[in-house]
C-alpha cells in the first residue's frame, strides 16, 4: 500500500510516496550507506562491524521517515498530557514494579542520590514500565532508522549520522548484539529510552555482568536513568518544584526566577497554607494553563529532569508522577479544562467501548492518540455526529 506523506517545511522535498519509493531511491539509499562506511572508519569502526550493521539492510526505513515528518493534528494541552502520563494506571504498575525491584531500587537511590519514585517515573515516561519494549513489531532497527534520517531528512541529516556512529560504537562493544539494536524511529534505546550518543556518556553496567544493557538488563536501564540525573546537578533530598496559588498580577512575572521568599512576599503560597522549606531557594515560575489554572515554582530538580527530555510538560509529568509513586499527594488545584472535558477513567472507556463496536482496535490504555481519534472520527459518521475526533462527554453519552 502507498501512504502519501506532506513532508511540512523540507526545503527539496514536498511529497514522497512512502512504500511506494522508486528504486532510484533505494539505489541512492545503498550508495549512501557504501559512501558513509569511509566515515564510520574514521570513526573508529571497523569494516567488519560496519558490514555485520548494514548487512541484508538494501532500502531504507520509510516508516522512520514518516514518524519524523508527521504534524501533530492537533496542539495537546498540558491537562491532557498528564493525564496521559500520571493516572491510576501509572500509579498501580509504578507500586508493582517497586515491589518487583525493591533491592535494585535501593542499590540506585544509594550510589546516585536519585529516590526511587523519580526512576520509577521515569522509566513508565519512557516505556511504560517496559511494556512498549514487548511491542518488538513496532520497534526500529537502530541503524538503519538512523541511516535513513541521516539520508533522507534534511533536518535530522546531522543528528542521523551523529547517532549512527555511536550506535556502531555499541555494536562494536559488543553491549548488544545486531538483532538486539532496536529503539525508536529517533533511535531511543531500551527501557530509559537512550539515544546512542547519551547511552555512550551516562550508560552504566550496574548488574556487573560486563557490559551495560539498557534493553534487556532492568538495574543497568534504571541505573543509567539515575546516572544522567547525578551528572547532570540532582540534588539529592530536595523536590522538583511547588505547586503555588497566584496573584492577579501573576502574568507579569511568568519566567522570572526569584528566591522562594521573594515569591512568597509577592503573594504566591502553596495550597493549604504549607510553608516553603527552604526560602533562600531560587525557583522560575511557569505558568503553563494560564493564569486560571496553577501556577509552579520550579527549583534546580526540574531542569535537571529536562536534561532528559527538554520539554517542561514532560518534567512536570516526572515530578507529579514521582510524587504520586512516593505516596504524597497529587495536584490541589484544577486545570481549567473547557467544559464537557473527560477524565482519564472516561477516556479509557472511550477506548474500550470503541473497541467493543468494532471501531477501534488498539490498546485500551487512555491515551487517545491518532488510532483513538480516528476511531472516534468513525463512530461519530456512523451516528450521524459532528465528524471532529474530539473524545466529548457527548461522544460518550453515544457509545453509552
């Protein structure tokens, strides 16, 4: 099946025809890698490592380029993306796999300063606790992925070849073997999701068996996870941020970096009249729903966490997460959500309702992606709903 593909902002190319590419592509594609090994070499790579990586590996991956050109169709709010990333359902498997790896937890927290629920929140952020890993049919052959980024997105041209060399580098350590390299379209390796560049600087074999493996070894992925966090500044003992209520004039001050004193004096306070502990503290304030949902004061920990993922909704999924797997509790304040909103138990139902009609044939997890979307799309056509994919309190009044 062809899947034509709008490739937004390249400066050459404007529609590929993805599995449908003429063999000229997959010629130029072969020829590019032929040409890169000179370089790979350069690098340190031998021929014979180079040749296992692209053996049988004669066209590119064009779902890797699909995912890396893909415009959202829609602009997610930072209410759904928590909600997404910190329920009940995250909660519950965080708890069970902290039963699970009490002893290798401990171990972690003691050799990095990092706590448990914060590794923990991590490694569901990444790979919902694993799960995405067992998913081996929608997993990216490493090299090959970043070869083609490093081939056929001019964007990414830079970051492919970069990554590959250092994906060669793991191969040639012997760390994984060749049919073990899988990750993402991107390249993110393992449980912790990993690049090969980051997995070269903070990967640490912490079960000892000599060598780190961030795929199939779970002490060595959450050690690793730990690793970057102590070298990047954590600050063991000490939170990421406050959840704080705001002034009027709050707007004015978005961004600004100021002690914890000096925020308190200007009329921001924590829910239910808690004290700051630490009032020499500097913390940036981010109001991140405007200034009729809550606002943050974000200290050192939180932009330690956006070393690992530079977005600020991701940092804060991670510490209210961490927060909620430490047992204290969740958010005070409401995010000013439009009306008709769903809460995460509904969007599961959505999901299973669907699924139960025959419209939907994903997993039932919450997250209401592009599958889920497009099947509330076709639930909507076939009641005679507003086609939007929207997933309202009307929508699910209809699958009721």
């Amino acid at each position: 099946m062809c899947i034509q593909l709008r490739f937004i902002g390249f400066a050459i190319i404007t529609t590929i025809f993805l599995g449908c590419l003429p063999a000229a592509a997959d010629t130029n594609f072969r020829t590019w890698v032929e040409d890169f090994r000179r370089q790979a070499e350069a690098q340190g790579i031998s021929r014979s490592v180079y040749q296992e990586a692209f053996v049988n590996i004669s066209e590119p991956d064009t779902l890797a380029l699909e995912r890396a050109a893909y415009q959202p169709e829609f602009t997610q709010k930072v209410w759904d993306y928590l909600d997404n990333r910190v329920n009940g359902l995250s909660i519950s498997r965080g708890a069970k796999m902290r039963a699970i790896h009490v002893d290798t937890l401990s171990l972690i927290e003691a050799e990095y300063g990092v706590s448990a629920s914060v590794i923990l929140a991590i490694w569901s952020m990444e790979s919902n606790y694993g799960l995405v890993l067992e998913k081996k049919h929608r997993l990216h052959y490493v090299p090959q992925a970043l070869a083609t980024l490093a081939w056929g997105d001019p964007k990414r041209g830079t970051f492919g070849r970069n990554q590959l060399i250092a994906a060669l580098k793991i191969l040639q350590a012997g760390d994984i073997s060749r049919d073990g390299l899988l990750g993402s379209w991107a390249g993110a390796m393992g449980h912790t999701q990993f690049i090969p560049t980051s997995y070269l600087a903070y990967g640490v074999d912490f079960d000892g068996d000599g060598r780190r493996d961030i795929w199939n070894s779970i002490p060595d992925a959450l050690a690793t996870a730990a690793n970057l966090l102590a070298k990047n500044g954590w600050r063991s003992g000490r939170t990421w941020g406050y959840e704080v209520e705001m002034p009027a004039t709050a707007g004015l001050y978005d961004g600004q970096t100021k002690t914890l004193a000096e925020w308190q004096a200007l009329g921001f306070t924590r829910p239910g009249g808690k004290k700051f502990p630490r009032q020499d503290e500097r913390a940036e304030l981010k109001i991140l729903a405007g200034e009729k949902g809550p606002g943050f004061l974000m200290v050192k920990n939180f932009f330690v966490i956006k070393k690992y993922n530079n977005s600020d909704y991701y940092a804060l999924a991670v510490g209210l997460l961490a927060d909620r797997l430490a047992g204290w509790d969740g958010m005070v304040q409401p995010w000013p959500k439009p009306a008709g909103s769903l809460s995460f138990d509904e969007k599961f139902e959505i999901q299973r309702l669907l699924k139960n009609k025959g419209f939907y044939d994903g997993e039932i997890d919450g997250r209401l992606g592009k599958g889920s979307r497009q099947a509330i799309r076709n639930f909507q056509k076939s009641s005679g709903l507003p086609v939007d994919g929207e997933p309202t309190a009307t929508v699910l009044q209809a699958l009721r």
